[in-house]
C-alpha cells in the first residue's frame, strides 16, 4: 500500500466522521449499511465483483486508518486537499480517478462571495470514497433519493457521471438566471433607460469566478476521455463523454453571455458619455449666450468720459438692441452647430 497517499493526521483537524455508507448490489440497488458492515465488505476479498460500496465522509483531511487500511487513496487526492484554488477538476489517477466538485446556492450570482462547498471523490472498480467539507446539496439530494429506491447505480462511474451532470445544472441554472438579468437590462437601454453599469460588471465578475470555481479544467477532461482506466465499460465511457459534453455547452453559452454583458457595458458607457457630453454642451451654451450680455454690460458700464450714447434719450435701447442683436447671432451660430 502507498503510504504517501495517507491523510495527515493533524491535532488541529477535527477526525473525520462516516456520514453515511452505501452498498449497491448488481441490479445497482443501493442499501444503507453501518461502518462495521462496511469495514466488513472491504475486509472480504471474495466480495462479488458486481458489487460496490459508497464511503462518504464528513472530513477530507483526517480519514482515519482504519478505512485507509483497506482504502488506497492516490497521491494526488493528498496533494489537491492543500491547495488554495479549489476549481473543479476530474483527472485520471493511477488504477482509478479522482475528482474535485464544488456547488454554491444558485442565487450567488447576485453575491459578492458566495458561500462555496467542496466535495472529494476517488474511485477505483469497486468503490467510491467521498468527503465534504460543507453540506453538499446534490449529496444529500442524493442520498435521500437512494434510500427511497429512486434511482440505481451499477458501478461508482455512475455516480460521478450524475454529480458531473447535477454541477452542470447548477451552471446552467446560473446562466439562465445571469441571462433573465441581461434581458431585463437590454429591454432598458432600449427603452431609453439608463441601467447601473456596476450592476453588470460585478455579474460579469461573479461568472467568471463561478465559471472557475464549477468548470472542470478542459485539459484535465481531455487527457481523462483519452485514457480511461481499463475497468470502465464502453456504455460508462459515453456517459462520461455525454457529461463533459454538457458542460462545454454551458462553458460556450457562458462565454457568449460575458461577451453580451461586455457589450452591454460598452453602450452604457457610451451612453453616459453621450449624455455628459449634451450636458457639458447646454452649459457652455448658456455661458456663450451670456457672454455678449456681459460684455456690453461691462463696456457700458464703466464710469468713464466718452461712452457712446450717454446722453441721448435712446441710448438704452440702442444698447439693448445691439446686445440682442449679438445674442441673437451667437445662438444662430449655436444652432447651426447642432444642426451639423
């Protein structure tokens, strides 16, 4: 056994407790069983090949020895427990795989920081071992669905083919959420209303963090559907590529709609940059119609020898005409300049 691949036991970490153990027989009929029964199964080696067990834990960190005993985790399931970048992954691992999932609430879209939950899983032909460390909704979800006779699984590859499909529909959930808004947001700007541009960069900022957090790594995906472990069956093989399938759909939609909400906030830029514009030219408009007034009323009313006019009895109104007058032409001049 690889003993590098053992979790660390640390004083600071909690130990790690089996939530719930699942043994699936071969018509893929699941049956919850306790942790002796389980340790049991696992110590038989004459266990029917048709058979699997399902181990989830509430810890990933601290599984203890006694599992580990008969349980061997690769490597890199030790290695991806400490990184910081938690992203979604599904990867090829020695005789077996192992995959990172991660779920956040479906109305985070509209969340600055997203609660996030990570769920471990390593599979090898005859079980499946997986740990949390926050409540995964598609987990419980599941879990319940199995105990009622619900739905079957005939080896743990379908299991993780449904966990790749439900994070899938939690992406796609979030898009058509994240596109209801862009419609809303459109159907303003072409009605004439100019929506908060902030609104729309920290959608298209909170996509872009969901779509690393929930996305498995393309390059992960593409080595995995060209190197399948020689235990997965043809029929499994196909769901597996139907999944990865599902989710570059989604990814591409994704795409676009980051594309369309850029847009979006291009012409709300251009928008309020049109508008400041219209403003900045009213007001320099009213300061250059004033300006003729202000100057003759300046000219005229210095207290000085020499005015013209001053002592006739028409010279108020001559003045007022001449300022009219150039009013008058400065605001032709203004208007021909909006004309062209």
């Amino acid at each position: 056994m690889n003993t590098t691949a053992h979790i660390a036991t640390n004083n600071t970490v909690p130990p790690s407790q089996l939530v719930h153990a699942y043994l699936f027989s071969a018509d893929g009929v699941g049956r919850r069983i306790e942790e002796d029964v389980a340790l049991g199964w696992l110590k038989n080696p004459a266990t029917p090949a048709s058979e699997f067990i399902w181990l989830h834990f509430s810890n990933p960190h601290n599984i203890g020895k006694k599992w580990l005993e008969y349980i061997e985790l690769p490597t890199s399931f030790k290695e991806v427990l400490h990184e910081e970048r938690r992203s979604s992954r599904l990867a090829h691992s020695h005789l077996g795989l192992f995959a990172v999932l991660n779920e956040v609430p479906d109305e985070s879209l509209h969340k600055g920081l997203p609660e996030l939950s990570t769920l471990w899983l390593s599979v090898r032909q005859h079980w499946l071992l997986s740990a949390w460390d926050n409540p995964f909704r598609a987990v419980t979800e599941l879990d319940a669905r199995i105990a009622e006779g619900k739905i079957t699984f005939r080896n743990p590859v379908a299991l993780i083919v449904y966990f790749l499909n439900e994070q899938a529909d939690t992406l796609a959930r979030i898009l058509r959420n994240a596109v209801g808004t862009a419609n809303h947001i459109e159907t303003r700007l072409l009605n004439n209303q100019l929506p908060k541009r902030a609104d729309l960069g920290g959608m298209r900022r909170n996509l872009m963090r969901l779509q690393r957090l929930l996305a498995p790594e393309p390059a992960a995906l593409f080595r995995l559907v060209n190197r399948l472990p020689h235990w997965i069956q043809e029929e499994d093989a196909d769901y597996l590529h139907l999944a990865t399938e599902n989710f570059s759909v989604v990814l591409r939609d994704m795409t676009s709609l980051q594309e369309r909400i850029k847009l979006l906030e291009d012409e709300i830029a251009a928008r309020v940059s049109e508008r400041t514009n219209h403003n900045v030219f009213i007001l320099t408009s009213v300061t250059v119609l004033s300006l003729p007034l202000t100057i003759v009323a300046a000219l005229f009313g210095m207290n000085v020898g020499g005015l013209p006019f001053r002592n006739s009895a028409l010279g108020f109104w001559l003045v007022f005409l001449l300022a009219v007058l150039i009013t008058g032409l400065t605001l032709l001049w203004i208007l021909r300049f909006l004309r062209d």
